[in-house]
C-alpha cells in the first residue's frame, strides 16, 4: 500500500518507520524545511519499548506533488495545522483513496472534509506514547490499541477499511476496527479537557493531578461540563469519564501532558481543539461550559506570552 503521512511529529515518525518497516511504501510529508532536509540526511532513531536503538531512513518531502496519489493518507499534525494540512489531501488522494486522521480533539474532520467531502475519511484513536526526544529521535513509551472507525459520513467500504486495519496489524499494532469511532473520540477527548490544559497551567505530571485536590476539582468540572456536551450533541461516549480519567493519571503518572510539553517548547497548544471546542459545541447546544471558558482563556492568554513573545513588550 503507497501511504503519505502529513507531520513527522513523533506520531507520525512512529507510524512512519512502523509501517515502512512492516513493507509499505511510505512517504512523510513536512512543512518545516530545515526538518525536512535533517530527515533526508539522517536516520531516524527510535528507541524501542525494550530501550533498544533501531535507526530508519525515510522518505521525507517538503512537497505533495513529489508524493503523488496514494492509497492511505495519515494526517498527524497538531490540530492547529489541520487547515495546511487537508489543503494537501487533493494531491495525495488517489482515486478511491482514504485519508485517516489521528489527532487529538474534535473538528479535524469537518476541516478535511470541507476540501475533499467526508466520504472517504476515517477516523482514528491511538493512546499509544511516543515521545520526540529531538529531530529524528523518538522514544516509544507505551503499548495501546489504535481504534479505527467511520465518522458520519463516510462511504469507505468494509473491504477497505479491513485491508487498513490488517496493514496497521501488519506493522505490529494492535489495530481494531470500531463501529462507533466518535464515542471512542470524544473518550479520548473527555481524558484530554481533563488533563492537558490543567497539567499546562500547573506543570503537575499527569500523576501529580491525583495528589492536587484543587488541581482535580478543576479537571473534574472541566470533564462533567464536556460529558454533558457530549450527551446533548447526541455523542455516546463510554460512561464514568471521571473514573477512566483516573485510571489514565495512574498509567501515565510520570508523563508530561501533550500541552504541558507544548507550553515546555513555547509552542502553540491544541486548546481550540479540545476544551475550546467544548465551549462552542455549549454555545450551539446550550450547554454551560464556564470552566472550559476559563481554561482555554487562560491557555490562550499564556500563548501569547510563549508562543509570541509578548512578555516582552511590557518595556518600562
Ligand atoms: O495528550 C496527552 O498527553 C495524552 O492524550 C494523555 C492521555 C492526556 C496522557 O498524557
């Protein structure tokens, strides 16, 4: 199967080498040149739940038209990166080809399917951990299955989402089909409003949330107001979203939240994508969400001081 995946974040450098390993052909598609031109000129290292080095050479392009059409896309960009990112899928589509996102948070697939239709996009849901150590280093931290779906919409046949799922498997995933993939997203996202913005304002370890009691009743509120968000808009997620949060804090205890690590790289969060999409699913289902309002303010306001350098504007 010829496969494009749009961001060599560390998901997508995982998927890259994982699945090029396994036999696919595989392209990786970057939008940052001087990362690109590392990937082509170096391995790219990962090192294995066993702590063992196993080294890569991908094929790594700053352009889709070097790709061609292929018959999977994977998009595993940061949400914020979406919009580039689906502008790309006409290229990389080939006819009766599927593209696949596997990010976190919501409203990804409206903005792919609003450039290519939703027809022929899945959608996925991965708990896996794997960390970028630096360009071209990866660490694989944690075992977990990779859930695979249609999202409303979508026409992509049983065949064809078998032959993904059994390619995902072929690469020693454990990769399963699921019928309903919006309840498995929006598990993931209940998890994600929970921890990422509170661990990003705090600086706790995923862990540390457990033992903060004001820290918890923060995520706690955030994830009920979620929760009902979910039940208006006709979502049927997985019930006790405060006991699986729970158990996700105990299983990645040591772990720095995905936003922690963003706000640690002064980098720009996924907060529109996860707590910021809740506030304005509220708005339209009239839903209270002032928590989430609070969280992705305040997420949005430490941005502009990472991200832009607008602590340094206050001059005397
Ligand atoms: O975004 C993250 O960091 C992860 O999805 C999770 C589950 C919160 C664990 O750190």
């Amino acid at each position: 199967m010829k496969i494009a995946i749009i961001g060599p974040g560390a998901m997508g450098l995982f998927f890259a080498a994982r699945l090029q390993e396994s036999g696919q052909e595989v392209w990786l598609l970057d939008y940052r040149p001087e990362r690109t031109a590392h990937l082509k000129q170096h391995a790219l290292r990962l090192i294995t739940l066993d702590g063992e080095d196993r080294d890569y050479y991908l094929n790594v392009v700053y352009e889709a038209h070097a790709i061609g059409p292929c018959d999977l896309t994977l998009v595993t960009v940061k949400a914020h990166q979406t919009e580039a990112a689906a502008a790309q899928l006409p290229l990389l589509m080939a006819d009766g080809g599927v593209a696949l996102t596997l990010q976190n948070g919501i409203g990804n697939l409206e903005t792919m399917a609003a450039v290519v239709g939703p027809e022929r996009l899945l959608a996925g849901v991965t708990t896996l951990g794997v960390t970028l150590l630096e360009i071209g280093r990866i660490r694989h931290a944690g075992q977990g299955p990779v859930l695979i779906g249609r999202p409303p919409g979508a026409l992509v046949t049983d065949e064809t989402l078998r032959l993904i799922v059994e390619v995902f498997r072929g690469a020693g995933l454990d990769c399963r089909e699921t019928a309903d993939i919006m309840a498995a997203v929006w598990d993931k996202l209940l998890i994600n409003v929970g921890i990422n913005s509170v661990t990003a304002l705090t600086r706790l370890r995923n862990g540390q949330l457990l033992i903060a009691p004001e820290a918890w009743r923060v995520a706690s509120a955030a994830v009920q107001e979620a929760w009902q968000t979910a039940l208006a808009s006709g979502v049927k997620p997985s019930p006790e979203p405060l006991s699986r949060m729970r158990q996700v804090c105990q299983a990645t205890a040591n772990n720095r939240s995905s936003m922690l690590q963003d706000v640690l790289a002064k980098r720009q969060t996924e907060i529109d994508a996860i707590n910021g999409q809740i506030v304005r699913l509220g708005i339209t289902l009239q839903v209270a969400t002032p928590i989430n309002a609070l969280l992705t303010d305040l997420i949005k306001a430490l941005e502009l001081g990472l991200v832009s350098g607008a602590t340094n504007v206050i001059s005397e």
